[in-house]
C-alpha cells in the first residue's frame, strides 16, 4: 500500500481524486500496489463531497506523516508551491505535479533536489495536459538526438484560431465566447498573449536540450494582432495560422520562440483544431513523432498526474532521472533565425517593398483589396526587422513555418 497526498483540491486536483475513483483496479493492476489517496490540502472545505474526511488545511500534517511517500502537487503558482515541493522532498517525499509555472521557473533545480535525496520529481501534466509528451522524451526516444520540437500547447489560443478560421470571426468576438464558454480565462493574458505556451516551451527545451531554458530567454508574442484578413490570406496560400512553442538546434545553436506562424495544410500541426494540442518532436533517426491529444481539462491533465505517481510507485526506493542538468543553457538570439515571412503592406508599398526584399512572392486574396501582400524568401529576423522597418505602409507579418 502507498499512502499519497494531493495538494489542491481544484480542477486537476479532483480530477486526480476521481481517477483514482473511476481507475482503481487499473492503477493497482499497473504498479502492482494499492494507492491511497490519505489527504488532500486546501484552503477550503468540501462538505458532502466523497473525499471531504480526506482534506486538510495544514500542510506540515502531511510533511510530518511517514506514511505519505507521494505527494502530487496541483495548487499552480510559485509560492507556496514552490516551498511545499521542496520540504516533500527533502523529507524523502517523491512529488509529481501539474504545476506549469513553477516546472518552468525551477524545473531543473527541484529535479536536482529529488535526485539528492534518492526520490522523484515527475511533470508529466505540466505541458500538453494528457498528453504523454515527457515520459516519452524520457524514456522511449531518450536515445534520439533531438534537433526540433514544434507544438500547440495551448488550448485556448488554438481554439480562437479555429474559430476566427472557420466562422471568419473577429478575435474580440471569439474570445467573448471562449470566455463564455469556459476555454478561455476571465483574464487571458497569460494565453492571449503567448505566456503560457512560453512556460511549456521552455520546459520541452529543457528537457531536449538537458539544460534549464530559462522561459525568459524565449521570445514570445501572442495571437491579439492575428485578424479575419490573415485568414483569408492563409486560405488562398493553403495554408493555417497557429500559435506555435517551437525550439530546435541548427548551425550549433539552440534557438526557442513562441510566435504565431502560417503552417502549410500538408503539414499535420494544421490540421490540429479546437481545444486539442500537437507536439512534434524530431529526432535523427526516428525521423518526427507527433504527440496529439487533449492539452487541458480535469480528466485529461489528472490522467498525466496519475501517471507520474504510478511510476514514482514502480520505483520506488529509486530515483527516476532526467536528461535534464540544473545547468543554464544559451538560447540564441532570434536575430539569427533564418525563415520567410507573411507580409501586409499597402497597395502604394508595392515598388519600396520589391526592392527592399528581393525574390519576393507575390500573395494575392479575393477578399482583400488595396493591398500588396508577399512572402520573403529565407532571410534572417534580424535582417527582416531591419527592412520592415524601412517599409513605409506596412501593415503586419506572420512568420512561415
Ligand atoms: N490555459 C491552458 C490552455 C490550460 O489553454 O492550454 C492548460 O495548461
């Protein structure tokens, strides 16, 4: 028997109760023990809920009880976070956890700390929600060289995409209804504008590169520019719009970014709609290996929580390493990338913008008039900044995958 302790009894939180609910004889069948679930920490209480003897409101009752050996971390945020994942496993306690924000901004330190005291620190819900992404580039591809990743790891964002695409809608109206709908946050900032995806990115870096990609390093611009015109655009080159995590090594260095891109339709990451996540992970001898599948939700992301404590179950007494050195990588500026870009420019732009980017091609829309737009052939962005600036009429860019 394994007495564990969940910390937050919010959507994943319960969503992780009610696995071990619904799942029971699965889980004991996979690791071969019984798992308990002993406490449950919140601020609040939960009267009439099935698991309400279960919670707590004190943090050192688990940290203080010998037969808690997992605790599975779904609060979110840093603090205290941050603070009750250290003292876990300082005490000899493996934590596993859905916690994003603080996987990205202490990852590497906590997996040191784990490493240190002969436990585990498993993440598997921090990026892609369900999707088994981690475990994978842990253990199944571990051997690969891994020189790309390229993801949709927000669901929010992709389903305003998805929606402004296939209604033609504006994005203030989609986000109301996102908003109403329960898919986006009544504050969406941290997805709106790229910083959740960001979070992700660096911790899939991280994990390619064996190093901590510190999220700050990462440029990132959201979707709030994309409009209806881009779309229409993007059709008539066959083409989607998505708001891509990617992160890849060329020419000896490592380069991250989370921007929106135009994405070929013969290329699967365009045919991901809605609230689903991709992530596509290129090695040198497997070629790519695409990870699909709910990126958010109770279930999903608590399915990936109690996967970790099944593992953490499996080896116990053990640690389960990472590829992963609490060791600051060098991102590469983004001013070497070399790609092509979307251009929108007044009509007037026409003759500035054929001498400024030379091999330019042309891009035309029924339903766009008095414009000019073209795609750039390969430049790097720091010169495409540099020429956009002197574009007088331009309108927008969108980078092209
Ligand atoms: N807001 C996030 C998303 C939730 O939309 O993907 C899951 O991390």
């Amino acid at each position: 028997m394994t007495k564990i302790a969940v910390l937050g009894y919010g959507t994943v939180g319960s969503g992780v109760a009610l696995c071990f609910d619904e799942n029971g004889a699965q889980i004991e069948d996979s690791c071969g023990d019984k798992i308990e679930i002993k406490y449950i920490l919140d601020l609040r209480d939960f009267p009439g809920d099935k698991h309400e003897d279960k919670v707590v409101h004190d943090f050192d009752i688990i940290l203080n009880d010998p037969e808690v050996e997992v605790i599975c971390e779904t609060m979110g945020g840093i603090e205290p976070a941050f603070t009750f994942e250290k003292k876990a496993l300082m005490s000899g306690k493996s934590v596993c956890t859905s916690n994003k924000e603080l996987v990205a901004a202490h990852g590497p330190e906590l997996v040191e700390l784990a490493a240190q005291n002969n436990v585990s620190y498993l993440f598997e819900a921090s990026v892609g929600g369900g999707i088994p992404v981690l475990r994978s580039m842990n253990d199944s591809i571990r051997h690969e060289k891994v020189d790309s990743i390229t993801g949709i790891l927000n669901g929010t964002t992709n389903y305003i995409l998805t929606k402004m695409d296939q209604e033609g809608a504006d994005f203030d109206s989609v986000l109301k209804i996102a908003q109403e709908k329960g898919y986006a946050e009544r504050n969406p900032e941290a997805d709106i504008e790229g910083h959740d995806a960001c979070r992700k990115t660096a911790i899939l870096a991280s994990i390619m590169s064996g190093q901590f990609v510190k999220y700050e390093d990462i440029y990132t611009e959201g979707i709030t520019k994309i409009s209806g015109e881009d779309f229409a655009y993007a059709r008539s080159l066959k083409m989607a719009i998505k708001l891509l995590g990617s992160c890849k090594r060329e020419n000896g260095k490592f380069f991250a970014m989370v921007a929106p891109f135009m994405i070929p339709f013969d290329n699967s990451l365009a045919t991901v709609n809605g609230v689903f996540n991709a992530i596509d992970v290129h090695g040198n001898m497997l070629g790519d290996v695409m990870y699909y599948g709910k990126g958010a939700g109770k279930e999903a992301t608590a399915s990936a929580v109690v996967a970790d404590v099944i593992d953490i179950v499996k080896h116990k007494g053990k640690h389960i390493d990472w590829n992963l050195k609490n060791v600051e990588a060098t991102v590469a500026s983004k001013d070497d990338d070399v790609r092509s870009f979307f251009v929108r420019a007044d009509e007037a732009a026409k003759d500035k913008a054929k001498e400024l980017f030379e091999g330019l091609s042309e891009v035309s829309c029924d339903s766009v008039k008095g414009e000019f737009a073209f795609i750039t052939s390969e430049i790097t962005e720091k010169e495409f900044e540099a020429k956009y600036k002197e574009l007088t009429g331009a309108k927008s860019y969108i980078r092209m995958l």
